[in-house]
C-alpha cells in the first residue's frame, strides 16, 4: 500500500435482524460509527454508506425504510462510495447490504478486511 492512509468503507448490518425497529437500526449504526472512530484513531479515514444515504433520503422525501426513494438511494449511495474507497472492512453478523459491499470491493480491486486488526498502520 502506497498511501499513507486509507479511506475504508465500514459495512455492517443496517436493518439485517432488526424487524426495522428503529431503536435496533441505531444499535448497528452506532456498532459502524464506534468501529469508524477506532479506524480514524489508527490514523485511517473511515467512512460508512449511511452519512452520505441518509441525508439524501430526507431531502428526497423518504418516507419509511423500503420505500421507493429509499431503494433508489440507500444502497446504490454506498456503492458509489467503494469507488472513492480504498479498502472495505466487513463487521457485525449477516447483512446482504454489507456482502454486497465486500462483494462489490472486491469486484473493483479494493483491499477487503474481514477484522480491524488487519488494518495496517498508515506508512509516514
């Protein structure tokens, strides 16, 4: 790796196991929120699909997880994002969304961590 640092996508569950209880969908986005604060700490730039998804769903006029706009939105967004990404890295437990993301990484040649500890230190 020739950066001094990586942008890393977190994936992780969004809605995976929540039944789309709201209180359940915080719990995983702060789990990837916590990891991205680690990832900084360790000199990286992390990222997580949903700070860029969930603005744009509230000034498209979302109106409940699954609806149309969220759809057109909430994945293709983080899909996007691998692009300006160097690696992903894979937490929490089942996500079709969070697999799509690795699958998708690795489909583009982005470097793919399975456990934060494999994370490199940046090169000063």
């Amino acid at each position: 790796m020739s950066k001094n640092s990586l942008m890393i996508l977190v994936a992780g569950p969004y809605r995976s196991g929540t039944n789309d209880d709201p209180a359940l969908i915080a719990a995983n986005v702060k789990h990837m929120t916590d990891t991205a604060l680690e990832i900084y700490r360790m000199g990286h730039l992390p990222v997580l699909g949903e700070w860029f998804a969930l603005p744009l769903l509230e000034a498209a006029g979302s109106k409940a997880i699954g609806d149309a706009v969220f759809n057109e939105i909430f994945h293709p967004s983080a899909i996007r994002l691998i692009d300006h990404c160097d690696a992903v890295l894979r937490i929490g437990g089942p996500s079709g969304g969070a697999d799509e993301m690795v699958n998708t990484g690795k489909a583009r040649g982005k470097i793919i961590f399975l456990d934060k500890a494999e994370i490199p230190p940046p090169k000063y």
